[in-house]
C-alpha cells in the first residue's frame, strides 16, 4: 500500500506541481489573480476527451494543439479583458480587485459554455491505460507518462525563466515592475507573455490529468483552489517553491487517501494550508515578493 | 541636449508642477533644489515616463520628443533614472541587477564596456556581485541602482535625492563618483533637497518651490547667494 501511495502521490504531485508553477507565473508577473486558471485546465481535458474521441490521435500528441491555443487565448483575454483596467487603477490594490472581479466573470463564463456542451457529468475516457509494475507496486502507464511530460516540461520552463534574457525580464516585473521599466522592459507585453504560459502551462496539465483522472465542468474552481494554495505557500512568484509544495500536495493526498479516509483529502489539505498560513505568512520559502 | 518646457503635471485637481523649463548641456551635472513636497519627483518622474504631463510639454533629449513616450521606450531613447526607492531588483544578485540594465539590444552590445565602466566609479561592486541586492547596506544599494542606470548606456542619468538615507561619509564618495560618470559623456541630472555637496560638484542649478522654477545659476553663484544658502543649504 505504501509504494502504491507513493507512486500515485508522486504522479499527480507532479502535474500539481507544474499547474502551480503555472499559476505562479501568471499571477506573479502580471500581478493578476486568474480565478478562471482550473477552467483552462478543464476546458484543455473537454478539447481533448472530443478530439481524441473524433480523431483517435493520441492526447499527448493533441496537446501539441490544445497548449498552443490556450496559449493565444489567455494571451488575448489579457490583451483585450485585463490590460484596460491597468490603465484603470489607481493602485496595485485596486488593479487586484478589479482584475479579481474581471477572472471571477471569466470563470462562470468558461463554466457555463462547458457545463452547456457537455452537462454536469462525470466524464472520462481510457487512454494507455496499462498497469504497470514498479517494485511492489502497480501504476498505471498513463500516469507515469503524464509524470514524465509534467516534469520535462516544468524542466523547460525553469530553464526558460533562469537562462534566457527573455525569461530574466520576466523575473525581473515579478520583483519590482517599476524597475523593470526602468531597465527598458515592456511590463505591458511582459505581464501578457507570462498570462500566457500560465495559461499554456493550465491547458498542458489538464492534458495530462485527463487521462487518468474523471473530470467535470464544474471542477475548475477545485484546480484553482489548489494551484492557488500551493502558490501562496510557497511565496507568490516563487517557482522553485511552487514546484516543492505542489508535489507534496499530491503526495499529502494520495497518502491521506489510502491511509484515511478519500473524503478527508481536501480537508487535510486545508489543515496544512492553514497551519503553513499561520507558522509563515510569508510562505515556506519566505520572501515577499511585493 | 536635454530640452524641457512647458513641463506641467497634475495628481487630479492638485497642480504639482507647473510650466517648468530646463536644459542640460551634454557631460554637464545639473541639480534641481526644492523642499520637501516641492515636486522634484514628479518632476523627474515626468522625464522619464513614469506620470504623464499635462499636454503642451516639450521634453527633447538630442532633438528626439520624449513626451509621449512608455517608460521603457525613453530608456531606449538614452534617458536613465535612478528613482525616488531605487527599486532595485531585491531578491535578484547584483550580477543580474547590471545584466538586466543591459536588457535592451542596443544596450546589450555595449554590456561589457558599460560593466567596466560601472566598476571603473564603483569599484567596490566587482568583490559583490554575487550578493543578492536586498541584503547589502543603503548606500551599497545606491551604487548598484546608479550602476544599473548606467548599464542602459544613457546619454543623461536621472538621480532623485540621491543622499537620501544615506551617512554623510557615503555621500561625499557618492557625489564624488557623479564627475566621473560626467567625464564619460553622461550628463547627470538630480533633485536634491539640502545639499551643499550636491552644488559643489555641480555646474549649474536651479530652484523649485511649489512646483515652479524660482531660480536658476551657474552653481559657484548659488553656492554664495544669500537666499539659496537660507532656504536649501540650512545655513
Ligand atoms: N501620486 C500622487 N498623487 C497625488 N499627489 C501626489 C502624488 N505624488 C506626489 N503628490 C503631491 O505632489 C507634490 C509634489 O510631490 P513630489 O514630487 O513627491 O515632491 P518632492 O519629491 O519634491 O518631495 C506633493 O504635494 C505631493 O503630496
Ligand atoms: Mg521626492
């Protein structure tokens, strides 16, 4: 039992972890928090599950499509939704909520159109479905796939960020925006680029989850809540941390569901939440960013 | 090569500045003196694009209108400011700090000469770069902002208040390291609020109260006024 909730919590903590990375980007660089972030995740599964039922092309190989357009709709919904209440607000604070209320009406409106097509069921579909044998313990071939994915592609992104000048720019808004101007960087056209890979990022791991896990229209909101969890624990902006914490997530409830209850998985969640909340406002790895 | 006028900025119904008229001669130091609240950072914010004039301004550097131009794009255009906070890149290492003051191509070229010349005034940051900004001292922090304005390879460098927080020994090296910057080509153009140091190493000055100029001179004469020395040298 133990290797079987090791080898489950290490999969998904992987995707976890790559979603949170996501997410902290995003929100890190344009300083606005997408509500709307699991309904990319969610909405990528749906574009897989009717593609890889129409077409029969595999869903890694679909991703190749869907990541792409995710890409180019967050890009635009930043462009067209977000950039004129930067021009708005007075302050910061007043861009957080104004952006806050904006992603909250993207997320009912990404909600609707999904529950609209495809109803509020439960929906799946068997992809590599293979048990495979490691040690002592069976895991199912898809999961380790979408492990491997998750992290070659957490991989690529972390080198984006540390290695290129494009990904230093990036950092470079999510510590002081101000300065970033200062050294001629378009925080305009940085804030964009990093809503998204954000989004890009959202699409891939809900690629990823999709063949393995069931999905609803409605679950997004649950992706967002941990993305965002993971997020502020680690210290917003902070993708070593991000990547850290989100695998821990994923090993905290696969260890919760085979030794407890499945029920108290998000429970538990939010116990640790609360407490790392409480012993570091900050976040784990404790800078603040802002 | 710096030409401003007509310089107007208001927060709303509040006129912060009003028809302010300045020029800078190149590998000249100018200072601009005004109290507290005088409008010396909104007057250096509006050079470099971080509030926006009223219509009507005129801000030439080397004949190109700034006015309505991003921030970064007056960057590019050869105009640096070390601002008002220095807003460094603090969880970021001093190495990077410099690199990104290089971030645009036509500053990148440049990068390693700029470099040199960055250690040539502050030689001390050669032994820190791989210091993460945030950690080091006020006055350490002053010299990396002012050595990542200068990596942007600018024809004029913005100071605002610079010797603010600052220990007076670590202003005197401060303003003894600005001639140097002149003497490369680059103008310097800072707002200062008591500083007696700050005319010394200057050629020329103006007065702000109120959001007006009051006065201006060479510094030598503003230096041995009697009304400067009362109202900004604390005399
Ligand atoms: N963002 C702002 N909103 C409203 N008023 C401001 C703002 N910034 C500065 N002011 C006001 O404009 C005047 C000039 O401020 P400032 O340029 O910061 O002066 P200084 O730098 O000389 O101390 C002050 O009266 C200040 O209160
Ligand atoms: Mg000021």
């Amino acid at each position: 039992m133990f290797m079987n909730a090791l080898l489950s919590g290490l999969t998904l903590g992987g995707v976890y972890a790559l979603v949170a990375m996501g997410l902290t980007i995003q929100y890190g660089v344009s300083r606005s928090l997408n509500l709307g972030y699991g309904e990319f995740l969610i909405g990528a599964a749906f574009a897989v599950y009717v593609l890889f039922g129409a077409l029969g092309i595999s869903p890694y190989l679909l991703a190749l499509v869907v990541v792409p357009v995710a890409f180019g709709l967050s890009w635009l919904i930043y462009r067209v939704m977000l950039t004129p209440i930067l021009r708005r607000a007075r302050t910061p604070v007043a861009l957080e909520i104004d952006s806050l209320l904006l992603t909250f009406g993207l997320l009912f409106a990404m909600m609707g159109i999904m529950l609209l097509v495809f109803g509020s069921n439960y929906t799946s579909y068997t992809y590599l479905s293979v048990p495979v044998r490691i040690l002592d313990a069976t895991v199912a071939l898809n999961r380790l796939v979408s492990f491997g994915a998750a992290v070659v592609v957490g991989a690529l992104a972390f080198a984006f960020l540390m290695r290129t000048r494009t990904g230093m720019a990036l950092r470079a808004v999510a510590v002081d925006p101000v300065g970033a101007q200062l050294v001629g960087i378009d925080v305009k056209w940085a804030a964009g680029l990093a809503f998204a890979i954000g989004g890009a990022i959202a699409a891939l791991g809900g690629v990823l989850i999709s063949t393995y896990m069931t999905f609803t229209a409605e679950m997004g909101v649950v992706f967002t809540m941990k993305a965002l969890i993971v997020v502020i624990m680690a210290g917003v902006g902070h993708v070593v941390g991000a990547l850290l914490v989100g695998l821990a997530l994923g090993l905290i409830e696969a260890f919760v569901a085979a030794y407890l209850d499945p029920g108290l998985t998000v429970a538990v969640i939010y116990a640790v939440f609360l407490l790392a909340l409480i012993v570091r406002p900050v976040g784990i790895f404790g800078r603040a960013v802002r | 090569m710096l030409e401003v006028s007509n310089l107007s900025v208001s927060y709303g119904r509040h006129l912060a500045l009003s028809d302010v008229a300045l020029s800078v001669g190149q590998g000249e130091i100018v200072v601009v003196l005004g109290a507290n609240g005088a409008g010396k950072s909104t007057f250096i914010k509006a050079l470099a694009g971080l509030v926006t004039p009223a219509p009507g301004a005129r801000i030439l550097l080397g004949g190109q209108s700034l006015e309505r131009l991003p921030a970064h794009q007056i960057v590019e255009a050869g105009l640096a400011l070390v601002p008002e906070g220095r807003h460094l890149f603090s969880t970021l290492t001093v190495a990077e700090n410099l690199s990104l003051g290089a971030f645009l191509p036509r500053t990148r070229a440049q990068a390693s000469d700029s470099l040199e010349r960055v250690f040539a005034v502050f030689p001390k940051l050669r032994q820190r770069l791989s210091q993460i900004a945030g950690t080091m001292s006020g006055g350490e922090q002053q010299m990396v902002a002012i050595g990542r304005a200068m990596m942007t390879d600018p024809q004029l460098l913005l100071l605002d208040e610079p010797s603010l927080g600052l220990s007076p020994l670590l202003t005197t090296e401060l303003f003894r390291a600005l001639p140097n910057i002149a003497a490369t080509g680059t103008s310097v153009l800072m707002v200062e609020q008591n500083s007696h140091q700050s005319l010394s190493i200057s050629d020329r000055g103006y007065l702000l109260e109120d959001g007006r100029i009051t006065g201006e001179g060479a510094a030598s004469d503003l230096l041995q006024s009697e009304a400067v020395q009362k109202a900004y040298l604390g005399m």
